[in-house]
C-alpha cells in the first residue's frame, strides 16, 4: 500500500516516488505511488493539489482496493517522478481541518452542542452542531473561547493509538472505524480521531471567525473562517467599510446612522413620488378613457407602455373600469412583455378567454376571470400583435 507521507510530515511540499500502477478513470489518468504527500478527498477535507513531473494533479482519491490514486491532466511515461504539493492550498486546509477542531470543543464546552456534520468549503467552512436555536451571545461565547485556544499557542500533536489507550483519553467523538486510530490533540483542549493534516501549534490557525449561524431543523449550521480566509476576509470588508465612509463623508462609526438616515429619506421620496403618480393617473385616466375606441357598444381602452411594472397596470386596468361599459386591454414591453385585460362589470365579454386567445396569437400565455386577466409573451414586438388580435375577440361578442 501507498506509504502516505503527510501522516509522517503534513509540511512536506516535495518527494520522490515510483510509480506502481496506472490506472484509467474515464477519459482521466490515474497513478499509484508507492509513496505520496498529497492528501486525498476524505474526513471532510478536500484532496491536495500539485504536480507530478509537471503533470497536474486534479485529484487524489482513495480507490475500494485501498490504494490512493492520483488522477492527472496527462499520461506520465516515467517511472519515478517528483511531486510537489501546492503548499497555499495544504496550509489552508490544514489552517482551516484544525480550527475546526477547536472550534467544536469551544461549542462543547460553552454550548453543550456536539459536532454531528464537517465540510471544508473552498471558500466557507461549516460545522454542524445538535442543538437549535443557539442564541447570539453562544455563539459569541464560543467563537472567544476558540480564539483564547490560538491565542494560547498549544501544540497540536497527531499520532495513531491502540484501542487500549483510547478508553484513556477523554475523545470529543468516538472513532469511526476500527483498528489503530490516529488521534490529533489539541493539547489541554480536546482529543479526536482524525485522519486529515494539521498544524503543529494552534497558533498557526491564526484568527477563528463565525461568519453565520443557519437553523436547519434540528442542527445548527455555523459558518466559519480560520487563519488567511479570515485575514483576506477582514481586508475585504474594511476596504469596503473605507470605501463607504469617503462616499458618505463620515467616520467608521458613523456609516450605519448614515444609512439608516438616507434609507429613510428614501421611503420619505417614494411615498411622495407614488402620491405624485396617483395625482397624475387620475388626469392620464380621464385623458385614455375620451380617446377610447367603440367596438360594438364597448369603450376599448387600448394602451401599450414601455416602462409601467405589473401592479401599476393592475391600477390603472381598475381605475379604467370603474365606470360602465369599458374594457381596457393594456401591455407593457419592458423588461418583458405583459398583458393585464380587464371589464366593467356590466360588459359581457370573458376576459379570461380573450386574454388565452391574445397571448397565444404570439407565443405567450394568459388566462384569468371573466373580468380580470394577466398574461404575458416572449417577444417585445409581440404587444401590438396581441392586442389586435385582443381588440378581435371583442368584436365576436
């Protein structure tokens, strides 16, 4: 079997090795070494990358047989080759695998939640706990309790035990599998079979950040950063929080008032622009019903908008119809085509079916009661061709 190297020195970034087996994974080439410090897919942490004689190393797998395969972006001829491990990658995992491990002993501890779920995301890690909710101030307690651990420097130290010793160390979890299980302390902090890379001290983790808290039925979800995903993280938002404060010509502290200030000048706007446009509908509204087309006995308000949204047609297609003995068949193009047909109560026409009849005419769908109905169409060109054949259907009746 493969002699796995990263359980020996989780820091090594290069080796040799020679190749025992090839193997053929779909239309990819996959290797056996009989040595190899790439970490595959497993224990919830993602499988190291790299190259193998300058061959890209896409994926490191552990095969049913037991052997560990590296899947490459090209064949290798060579018989021995050196490898090279991307190191940013493995120190984030590594960064990232044992802050996970602090930070559920710091839910143990001030939350009593177990870790039931683990997954190193490219971006975001997460843990899932068994308890829900986890109030703010748990969390909290939680998250300082982690950062007091790296802070403290401890030595994380991993090794394989026999089952005799096991019942001898006070494990956060029981071990999945049987035979030797390889322990990875957190010395003085917490003790838990694992098989993923590690750092040495918890101080290399660096800053442990909860980003988010998730209820998922039963477990909670957090959302965590360790080390650089934290660092890059914090750049980020202070560049943004930098950004906001010259944009709003104020200090840090005072960003969120400034919000909170133009976010309600802004309802304040909204308000006085949507009585404005009631105002202006009322004048509009007498304006289309005087220009309105007689088919049969009916008054047929026919309008086509570029830029009037759903609710305002819904409006106007009201307002057009409460008098007697009108139908308005209106249609806005942008951002896509809509249709709202509507009738006064005392016009014995089923819009619903007009509006099934117009849409259909250009590719579109509607429907509705027999006096109200929406609709819409894929094309914006369509509006004239469907209130045509609209204002058609009418006359049938």
């Amino acid at each position: 079997m493969t002699k796995r190297l990263y359980y020996q020195d989780p820091y090594l970034r290069a080796f040799d090795a020679n190749v025992v087996e090839s193997r053929q994974l779909d239309d990819q080439t996959g290797i056996v070494l009989d040595a190899t410090a790439f970490y595959p897919t497993g224990g919830g942490q993602p499988h190291d990358t790299g190259t193998l004689n300058g061959a890209r190393v896409l994926g490191v797998l552990v095969a049913d047989d037991g052997q560990i395969i590296h899947v490459l972006d090209r064949s290798l001829a060579q018989a021995t080759v050196r490898g090279e491990v991307d190191w940013e990658r493995r120190f984030d995992h590594m960064q990232q695998h044992t802050g996970q491990h602090i930070l559920s002993q710091a839910f143990v501890q001030i939350c009593q939640a177990d870790t039931v779920g683990f997954h190193l995301g490219e971006s975001v890690s997460t843990i899932d706990v068994d308890r829900a909710p986890l109030g703010a101030s748990q969390v909290a307690g939680a998250e300082k309790l982690a950062n007091e651990v790296t802070l403290g420097n401890h030595d994380v130290i991993a090794r394989f035990a026999d089952v005799s010793e096991l019942a001898t160390m006070p494990l956060r979890k029981l071990p999945a599998v049987d035979g030797p299980i390889r322990i990875v302390q957190v010395a003085r902090f917490d003790w838990s079979p694992c098989g993923g890379t590690h750092v040495r001290n918890s101080g290399q983790v660096g800053s442990i950040k909860v980003m988010r808290v998730e209820r998922r039925k039963k477990v909670t979800r957090i959302h965590f950063l360790c080390g650089w995903r934290a660092f890059y993280d914090y750049a980020q938002k202070q560049e943004i929080v930098q950004a906001l404060a010259t944009c709003f010509t104020t200090s840090e502290s005072e960003i969120v008032p400034s919000v909170q200030r133009m976010e309600a000048r802004g309802k304040d706007l909204r308000r006085a622009l949507t009585s404005a446009q009631m105002q202006l509908l009322e004048y509009e509204i007498a304006d289309w019903v005087s220009r309105a087309q007689l088919v049969g006995e009916m008054q047929v308000v026919r309008l086509t908008f570029d830029d009037r949204d759903l609710p305002l047609l819904r409006e106007i297609a009201r307002r057009l119809t409460e008098g007697s003995g009108t139908v308005a068949l209106l249609a806005n193009r942008q951002p896509r085509v809509q249709f709202v047909f509507a009738s006064s109560e005392d016009v014995a026409v089923d819009m619903g079916s007009v509006m099934r009849a117009a849409c259909a005419s250009v590719g579109g769908r509607g429907g509705g009661s027999p006096r109200f109905a929406q609709g819409g169409a894929p094309e914006g060109s369509a509006a004239d061709k469907a209130l045509d054949e609209a204002t058609e259907q009418l006359r049938a009746f």
